[in-house]
C-alpha cells in the first residue's frame, strides 16, 4: 500500500468536548431548546429519568463557516477556523462503549479490556523507528494519566520494547536521563557492556523471557538518549515567534503548546507516534462556562502545530488526529432533579478531525441527525478507523498481524473496511 503518512501525532481530548459545540452545527437542535427529548432519544439509553424526561439543548456557541471547504467551526475556535481547509472532520464514527476508560482502551487498541497492543504500539511495530537514539512511540500525558491509564500506549503482547516512553509533565521528563557525578561515559559504556554479556548469556538459556531482551534494549537507548534528548526538550532555542506561537507567553496555553512544540520536535526528529493527552472535557455541567478556558487552552497551540509542521514542509507526510473517546448527548444533562446544562456521553456519534499524512483536506465525513443524537451517513465502527489509520501509515491491517495466544492477531481484532472518503 502506498504510504501517505511517515509519522503520526495524536492529540486526545480526554473526558470527550462536546462536538455539537465545536464542530457539528445543528440549527435544528438550537430552535429546539428546550423541548422535551423526544421517544427515539431513550432507546438503548443507560439511564433512567425519575423527575421528567431532560430538554434537548441547542449549542451557546456561534458558529460560521469558515476557508473555502466551507467547514462549520464554533466561535470558540478562532484559531483553528484559520487551518480549516486543511482539517477533514468525521462526525459519523460509532463506539460500543460510554464510560470514559473502556471506549479510551477501545480507540486506542481495539478493545475495552487491557491487554492489547495499543495504535502507536502497531504503529512501530509495522515501520520502525527513524531515530535510533530515541524511542519509536512517545507519551506525553499531564500529571494525572487519562482513566485509561498506561493501558492506552501499552505493547500488549507485541515484544515489551514498542510500548510507548512516557516524558512527564513537569519536572525532569525522563528522571535519571543524566549520569551521576563521576560516572563517565566511557565507563557506563563498559559497565553496559559487561551488563549485556551477562544478560545475553541468560537470554540463551531463557529464550521465552521477552522482558530480558526487552530491558537489555531499553538499557542501551537510554544511554543513546543522553545525548540526544536533552537538546530536544530544551525549547529555549526556539525562536521567540514560535514560542509565541504556541501560547508559551500565556498561563493559559503555556503547559499544552509547550507539549505539542515538543511533540513537532519530536517527529521532527524521527519519532513515529506521538500520543499527546489534555483533560477535563468531561461536559456534563455548564458547557459554556465550564469549557470557555478549555477550549481557549487548546485551539491556539493546535492551530500553531498545524502551521508549523505546514512550513516546515512535514505536514503532508505527519497524520494529526483530534479525539476524545466519544461524542455527546443534545440534552440539558438532567438526571433525576435539576437543569445541570450539560452533555451526557454519547456512544451512537463520536465525532473526530484529521489533517495531513494525506487525509482528503477540507472534507466534511458523515452526518449526524437533526439534533445532533446519532450517525445517520457514512457511518463506521471504530475497527474502521483502524484499518483506515493504518492504510494513512502504508500498513494493511489484514497482514500486520502478530502470533499470539494460537492465532495471528491484529489491532482490527477481526478486520474491517478503509473509510474511503477520508483519504486524499
């Protein structure tokens, strides 16, 4: 398969924004507002009303259209309005799953129970790393991790060594990246030295202990990275417009444009998969003043990244997705007493957007209904997205496929078809 996209970096909304506020413009709900939910909305539902059925809640937001694919974009989004012709928005994707840490597990590996290989895992397993003195797969999570925790950049049963590196948020990003006092590095190199000869020799003998071979590895990267990665998170060498750019001058934007300048330096470097994660999009109270800063935290550092990968000339071979890990309800949120004007979670329409790496650019994918509650075009399973994603990297998901547990397994689970609309 002809190989669009070279590296890839993911950016997960955790606690899922709600979309009918940002990108899926729905009038009708809005003349709505209000009126009770009607019969269809209750079907398959996991709650019940014991105080009146909730009112469909029309968005607080303005919306325009915006660049010449005419993409709807909330008000809220100033920023991202301006890249509009590059982004292609899928409103029509369906998830089995409406609690936050399952459909997290499910997007990322295929399915809500730990123990698979997570995307950027096959993502590295399938092309490698282009740096060998950094990792393949990077993390770069806040201080808390998302409700799905590691499970969501694990290797699974693939080999320990394509798991994503975490860096953290604050303070040293990789603790003891630096040698003690006194130790050279000519003579760490002779003690890993010994340490390997040790170490293979006990592999020989224990062919089956992955973990060895895995740790032996990890061991000689980290002595790679102490060269390399210090230069990397120095974001002080950055010009003062691009710092600027990303929103590193304002306490609002400061912490995620600082992740995402250093997710652009990363693959910029060779990095294949870069998972980046920002929560508190759970929307289920007062969606305009509870979201105002969220939104405002994030919209000018993605719309720099963007920019910046589109000057640097790494755009069209860099795939950037925009996610959570489901959509939201058009109801006021109330749940037996009291109108908390939010959104509930939304299995039936997960919406999404993805630029570069040779998506279709300024396309529109799928439709939800008049209000907004579920897919009604073009709609896909999230093993869908899967194999599209992989398709994106030049990879076929029917034949990147890994020998476990009595059969050859792959991140589809059970396979699935290429959204074809979605690739350019």
């Amino acid at each position: 398969k002809r190989q669009k996209a070279k590296r890839v970096i993911y950016l997960h909304m955790a606690g899922s924004p709600p979309d009918l506020d940002l990108f899926d413009y729905k009038p009708e709900l809005v003349k709505r507002t209000d009126e009770p939910c009607p019969d269809e909305f209750y079907e398959g539902k996991r709650f019940a009303f014991t105080s009146g059925r909730p009112l469909l809640l029309g968005t607080p937001q303005e919306f325009k259209q915006h660049g010449e694919s005419g993409q709807w974009i909330s008000a809220a989004l100033p920023k991202l309005a301006e890249v509009a012709d590059d982004l292609t928005i899928v409103k029509s994707i369906n998830t089995e799953q409406f609690n936050h840490a399952p459909a997290q597990l499910l997007i990322y590996t295929g399915s809500p129970r730990q123990g698979r290989p997570s995307m950027g895992a096959w993502a590295t397993y399938g092309l490698g790393s282009e740096n060998q003195n950094l990792p393949g797969y990077v993390v770069l999570p806040e201080v808390a991790y998302p409700q799905g925790g590691a499970a969501n950049w694990s290797n699974g049963y693939l080999p320990p060594h394509f798991q994503g590196t975490t860096l953290r948020a604050k303070g040293s990003p990789i603790l003891d990246l630096h040698p003690p006092k006194g130790v050279t590095r000519e003579g760490q190199r002779g003690h890993l030295d010994l340490l390997n000869v040790l170490n293979s020799l006990h592999v020989e003998r224990h062919p089956q202990h992955q973990e060895l071979s895995a740790r032996m590895e990890s061991y000689e990267l980290a002595y790679r990275m102490q060269m390399e990665v210090p230069g990397i998170l120095d974001l002080g060498n950055e010009k003062a417009s691009t710092r600027e750019a990303y929103g590193l001058d304002d306490v609002r934007t400061e912490e995620f444009g600082r992740r995402l300048l250093l997710a652009r330096r990363l693959v910029e470097r060779g990095v294949r998969f870069v998972q980046v994660y920002t929560a508190g999009w759970d929307s289920h109270d007062y969606i305009k003043r509870s979201h105002t800063e969220r939104i405002r935290s994030v919209d000018k550092p993605i719309a720099s990244l963007i920019k910046d990968l589109k000057e640097r000339g790494l755009l069209d071979e860099t795939l950037v997705v925009w996610c959570g890990e489901f959509g939201r309800t058009p109801d006021n949120g109330k749940r037996g007493g009291g109108e908390r004007l939010g959104r509930d979670h939304n299995k039936n329409a997960m919406p999404l957007w993805m630029a570069g790496g040779g998506v279709n650019k300024g396309a529109i994918i799928g439709a939800t209904d008049e209000i907004g509650e579920k897919a009604v075009e073009v709609v896909h399973p999230i093993r869908d997205l899967h194999v599209t994603f992989l398709r994106l990297l030049g990879l076929d998901d029917n034949k990147l496929t890994y020998f476990h547990g009595g059969r050859f397994k792959q991140l589809s689970q059970t396979g699935g078809e290429v959204i074809d609309q979605l690739i350019g």
